[in-house]
C-alpha cells in the first residue's frame, strides 16, 4: 500500500459520512463504514482502489458535547502552531528553537498561568511566575491574555518540542503504568522496544 487516507467527520458535523472503499477489480472486496459526526476511519489504498465519499444528514447519532469541545481545543492549538511554524519554519530549523528552549517557553506560560490562578494581582508578580522558565536569549515573553489562550501558546510549544525531538529520531516508547522504562535501541522501533 502506498498511501494512507483518512477522513474525519467532524464533530460539530449535521450528518453522516459514508466511506467505501472497493479493491480488486469488478469482483473485488468492499469496505464499507459510516462515520457519525466526531468518528474518522483511515486506510491504505493505492492506485487500485475505488473511492467514494459521501454525506447523509441530518445524524442520528450527534456528536456529544465533550466531543465538539475537545474538537475546538484541538483546532485552537492547530492555529497557534501554523503561528509558531511560521515563526520556527516548518522543521524548527532557527538555531534558538533548540536546547529544550521551546520546552522553557512552555513551563514560563504555565507558570504565568498558574500565578493568575493562584490570584497573583499584579502583572508584575504574574509575569515573574513564569519568567524563571522562559529561554533567556528570547524576548517577548508575556501574558496572552485569556486563560484558555496562555494554554494553546504553551500546548503549542510543546507540540513544536515534540516535533523536533521526533526529528531528531527520539525514542517514543511509552512505559505502561507500573513497568520501567525500558530506551529503545538505536533503529528500534517502539513497539520492539515495549516488547523487553
């Protein structure tokens, strides 16, 4: 297979999204799936596969609030890392995105957060609860205003740290509770790893 494609139905969609996905020529295999609004589905095709996509509305089966809420978070960070993608370029190439600075930038706007809900009336005082933290070769470092918005800055930051730490070729093997950790070797994939 050469590609993978997935389709998400969004949860603040009205309606279903019918996939189907046929291989194998006249009598080939169908797969056949409905997505009700917040579902997605992912397949690997390649340039013998028939595809079609199409919408029922109105759902029956909405999305639940939980689900639209969680949807919107992720497309606030989204826009805050386009910002932060334009700032860094798309690889984190700038030399000052380097040496856990983004990750910094992330623990200053938290701690910037937490002094305004610890009740922290001056800016002064709120600005210096994260300051600690932040890269000291940076400038600009302040409140963006909202508490919601200082969140999506430092979740954006750490999306960027991930990113960078996934190309510098990072292990990415996550302990199960209660089990050490065990590092992947060099050219082990994480699920090898997990399997020690």
């Amino acid at each position: 297979m050469t590609t993978r494609l997935e389709i998400i139905n969004g949860a603040t969609s009205n309606g279903d999204v019918h996939v189907r996905i046929k291989t194998g020529g006249p009598l080939g295999h169908v797969d056949a799936r409905t997505l009700t609004p917040g579902q997605k589905t992912e397949a690997w095709i390649n340039t013998g596969n028939e595809i079609s996509i199409d919408e029922t509305w109105p759902t029956n089966n909405p999305a639940s609030q939980q689900a639209q809420t969680g949807e919107r978070a992720d497309q606030l960070i989204a826009a805050e890392v386009a910002i932060q993608d334009k700032m860094w370029g798309d690889a984190n190439e700038r030399a000052d995105a380097t040496n856990n600075q983004m990750l910094g930038a992330a623990m200053a706007q938290l701690g910037l957060l937490e002094g305004k809900l610890q009740g922290q009336s001056s800016e002064d005082a709120v600005l210096a609860a994260g300051a600690a933290f932040y890269p000291k070769s940076w400038d600009g470092f302040r409140d963006y205003g909202s508490n919601i918005a200082n969140l999506v800055v430092a979740a954006a930051f750490i999306r960027s740290e991930i990113k960078r730490r996934l190309l510098l070729g990072e292990d990415t093997t996550r302990a199960k509770r209660g089990e050490p950790y065990r590092h992947a070797a060099p050219n082990m994939s994480s699920e090898d790893a997990a399997k020690l």
